[in-house]
C-alpha cells in the first residue's frame, strides 16, 4: 500500500512537471510494466485528477478538471494561493520570485474555467501602488515558464528600448530574475543567436509551438550571462574594475543590471560594467565610494587619468 501511495505521488509529480507523456516514458521512469502505469492513472482519476489520454502514440496529460483536484486546495483556497504567487512573481517578495512563477505555472495549469475568471476578475479590480519601474504581467510569464518546461516554440511581439516593435520566434529556455526586471534568455531562431530579452517589453502570441530539442545552454552561469548581457555587453564601453572590498560588500550597492561582480578573494573583486559614456563609468564607480582600479578599456583609463588632475585642479588652499 505504501510503495502504491509513493508510486502514485512521483506519477503525480512527473505528469505536473511536463505536458505530455507516453505511457512507454513513465513506465521506464517509474520502473514498472505499462500495465500498472494504466492502473495507477486510473487511481488518480478516481480521485479527481484529470489525466486525459492523448492522441497517437498512447499517452498522458494532466489537464484542467472540473473541480480544484481533492486533498488539495478548495475554491477559495486556489483563489488566495493564486494571487498570492501573483504578488510573489512581482517582486514584492524577495527571493522567491522565480519559486513562485513555477507553483504559479503548476497551479493554473490545473485551475478549472470559473477560478481563473475569479482570478482575473480580482487581478483586474487590484490597483498597486507605483513601483521602481514596469513590471512583468503574470499571466505573460506563466506563458513563458510553460513554454520553456514544454519546450515549445515561442512567438511574441517584443519592443525595443527605442520604441521600435518586432515579432521574434524562439525557443525559450529560463526566465532570470534581477530582483528589479524579469528577462527571457532564448535562441532568437531568426538571428541564429542567444539573445536575452526583457518580459516587460514582450507580448507572447498564441498558440505555441512547435516543440523543440532543447539547446546546450550559452553558460552554466545564466544568472551570470544574463547580468552581464543587460550591464556591459550591450554598450559601446565595456569596463573591468578592480574593487577593494568583498563581492558581497560591493553587491549591496552594485546590482546586477548595472554591473557584474566576481570575487577575487575576501578583499577585492572585479566588476564588469558598461555604458555608452566614458563620464558616466567614471562617476558610477567613484560614487559608490569603494577604493578602486581601473583596467580597460584603455579609454577609460585616460579619462579617469585626466578627470583627477582636473578634479585636483580645481581644489583651492
């Protein structure tokens, strides 16, 4: 009875984690026959799991039901959950933001009809209060997260910071969270590239697909690849500092759109910063009040040289 309860769980587990399954795949994964994969779908069905078979090759998905599945949240229960991960994947709470778009994706994938109207009803009655900057809508990345785990194609129409608008086809593969801003890092499919790309400014188009073999990913760092993309890649001057103080005391004044911290040891760390302005790296790094060196660009370098002896020039005795 136990190993039939934990079997159930973990088949439970495996149908929430992605869209579709053959019967052949959960069988290998939970190491039982076909046949007791049939019956162990029966088992959830009967206790209120929408497993529907798919078309073609026998297989499974789990889908939306009629009812809020049993043992697990009743209507009102949903609904305060719901918005509660709504609010999370805002930013309002720090630290569980990217946590919370994936309960989220979970979660609507299984809400019946008339909870999701609730849930949109009161999302759009919910007026908050101004924030740092422009938010990512919720249902946009539930979107994005759904395709990433199912691995479908993405469209979307996306606008640039100048205003300028463009349909891209990708594959999507991770949503980063900054802390301040949600980004999309994919495979432009048009541009034959990685890009990374902000959900504030995208629009997904549907319906998704078609589905995709995932791609080796640009680095294992995309916390990483993706600060350093939105902070000094995209900027005619890419600058790399040497910073007196530790990584984790520079990170308290440094965030990762404006800059990319790499600890060098307990003392002293490199950061990585861009921008289309000599002045503007100059004053950036000085007013963050840290000791600091300069190496490259070579410009940079000049003009700091050449910003001191006019800063000490214009010191009276």
């Amino acid at each position: 009875m136990w190993e039939t309860s934990a079997r159930l769980l973990r088949l439970l587990s495996l149908l929430q984690a992605r869209r579709d399954w053959s019967g052949t795949e959960l069988a290998e994964r939970l190491e039982v026959t076909p046949r007791t994969v049939r019956r162990d779908i029966d088992r959830l069905r009967a206790l209120g799991y929408p497993v529907l078979a798919t078309a073609g090759v026998a297989g499974y998905r789990l889908g939306a039901g009629a009812d809020v599945p049993p043992l697990l949240l009743d209507d009102d229960e949903a609904v305060a959950v719901a918005m509660g991960l709504r609010t999370a994947a805002g930013g309002s709470i720090t630290g569980i933001e990217e946590t919370s778009v994936r309960a989220l994706a979970k979660l609507e994938q299984l809400l019946p009809s008339r909870l999701r109207h609730r849930i949109n009803a009161l999302q759009s009655m919910t007026v908050p209060m101004a924030g740092a900057g422009p938010t990512a809508d919720p249902s946009t990345l539930t979107a994005i997260a759904a395709a990433c785990r199912d691995s479908l194609r993405l469209r979307f129409d996306y606008r640039t910071h100048d205003g300028t608008t463009s349909i891209r086809t990708t594959e999507p593969h991770r949503l980063v969270h900054s802390g301040r801003r949600w980004y999309l890092v994919g495979w432009d499919v048009d541009r034959q590239d990685w890009r990374t790309y902000r959900v504030d400014r995208l629009k997904p188009r549907v319906p998704t697909g078609p589905r995709f073999t995932p791609r080796t990913p640009p680095d294992p760092d995309l916390g990483g690849y993706t600060s350093r993309g939105i902070s000094t890649s995209a900027y005619r001057y890419q600058a790399r500092f040497t910073l007196h103080v530790s990584a984790e005391t520079a990170a308290e004044r440094i965030t990762p759109t404006t800059g990319t911290l790499e600890p060098i040891d307990e003392h002293s760390c490199t950061l990585l910063a861009g921008s289309n302005s000599l002045d503007e790296l100059a004053i950036y790094v000085a007013g963050k009040g840290f000791a600091f060196q300069v190496h490259e660009p070579p410009e940079l370098v000049e003009h700091i040289r050449t910003l001191a002896v006019r800063l000490a020039a214009a010191i009276y005795d």
